[in-house]
C-alpha cells in the first residue's frame, strides 16, 4: 500500500515534505553529559551494570532541555534504583541519523564496554524511505558490531512511534508516514522474535497532545515513561536471573 500511495499521491506528499521541513520548528539535542555514573539509594552490589544508548533525536533529548530529563540518564537511575547496582551510561546520538548513518557515527566515537545496549533509531529510516529489509539488517549489523566491540549481551529495541498521529505533519503525508513506520515495526518485531538476546520497546503509548512544543518529539512525561519501561524490559528480562555480586 506505501508504494502505491506513494505513487498515487506522490506530488502532494513531496510538496507536504518540503512545507514541513521548511517550517517545522528546530529543537536542540539536550544539554548535559553524555556519560556517567548513576548510584543506587542502598547498593547491594558494588559490580557495575554498563549501559550504552544509540540513537537520533529522540536518543539525544531533542524535546527537553537537559539530559536528566531525556532517556539515556533517567533510565541508567531507574536502573541503579531496580538492580541495586552502580550503573555506568554512555549516550551516542545525534539528531537526523537514520540506522545506516548511525554506524558511521559510532565509528567516530570512542565506545566504552557495556553489556546492555538501548537502540532508539527508525523514524529517520521512515523519513529517508529506507525498505524494512535494509532497516533490519543495519540493525543487525549495528548490534552485532556492539556485541563484538562493547561486549554487548543484552539489547533493547526502541519501536517506531506512532507516525499516524504525528501532529506536525499534514494530511495525507501523517498516514503516508504511519503506514511506513508500520511496516518497519513489524519487521523489527519480527527479527527481534527470533533472538532470545533482544527485547523490544513499544512507544505506541505515545499521545501527540503530550509532545514537544514542535509537535514532532517526545516530551517531557514521554521521555519519563520511555526511560521507566525501558528499566523494566531490562531488570526483568535480563537481569532478573542473573547472580549478585555482594559488596565488600
């Protein structure tokens, strides 16, 4: 259907794109470190949990100011808080990447060890009309070169959000863009289904009344939601059964 759609309606899609990019409003990522160290109230391990996140945008906190309020610090703190361990983070993102461009920029940054890798890339994929064949395999190899080179055993997968309710974009570009991030979402699911390693993160929650002011990223209260469920999928897919090291 988006291929046919796109063909049919492919002059008022294209002049939609353009009115959109032209006058959509232009966040910055938010500030703060992209690293660091995130302790619980009451340690019972002194054994550090690693936490690496990759992604565009909404990785990098474009829709709040700081990065105590974005995804990558507010989860590495739920998950001190669930596991009772020390959790060291690292945050790579940039706004505009898509999932091919994303292993060019992990090539450009040093890459600490970490056994737990969170993955928010996909709508930049749907903007760049990439096939769901090429959006998994990058994904593939994005998370096989993580594996090899941080150590990686765990991994999370963010979803596509719901792009057919996307309040920045006009009709019928928003269901054009639905029905794409669809499509890649369920080939995501599907990939992720074979893998007992991957989990997947849905953002189909996602309400547009509850978005950025540019109507086009998360806000506030999404990013705290997204950072909670995220430390759940983790604590208790992952870490759950694994032993604790005691402190000494």
């Amino acid at each position: 259907m988006p291929i046919l759609a796109k063909i049919l309606l492919g002059p008022v899609l294209l002049a939609q794109g353009k009115w959109l990019r032209k006058t959509a409003l232009r966040l910055p990522e938010a500030a703060g470190p992209r690293s660091g160290l995130e302790t619980p109230d009451q340690p019972v391990s002194a054994e550090p949990l690693r936490l690496l996140v990759v992604g565009d945008s909404s990785a990098a906190g474009v829709g709040v100011e700081h990065q105590e309020q974005a995804l990558a610090q507010p989860l590495a703190r739920h998950l001190a808080m669930r596991s009772g361990r020390p959790v060291s983070w690292q945050l790579v993102a940039k706004s505009g990447v898509n999932s091919l461009e994303a292993l060019d920029l992990l090539a450009r940054h040093e890459i600490g060890p970490a056994s737990v890798l969170v993955v928010a890339l996909g709508v930049n994929d749907v903007t760049s009309q990439l096939s769901p064949r090429s959006y998994v395999a990058n994904l593939r190899r994005l998370c096989g070169q993580l594996m090899e080179q941080a150590g990686v055993e765990h991994i999370v997968l963010t979803g596509l959000p719901p792009l057919h309710t996307l309040p920045a974009a006009p009709q019928p570009l928003r269901w054009y863009l639905g029905q794409c991030a669809r499509r890649l979402d369920r080939a995501l699911r599907a990939w992720i289904a074979e893998d007992p390693a991957l989990a997947y993160c849905s953002l189909q929650w996602a309400l547009p009344h509850e978005m950025a002011i540019d109507k086009f990223h998360p806000g506030h209260g999404q990013y705290a939601q997204w950072a909670k469920m995220s430390a759940e999928i983790i604590e208790t897919g992952f870490l759950r059964h694994q032993p604790v090291t005691e402190s000494v």
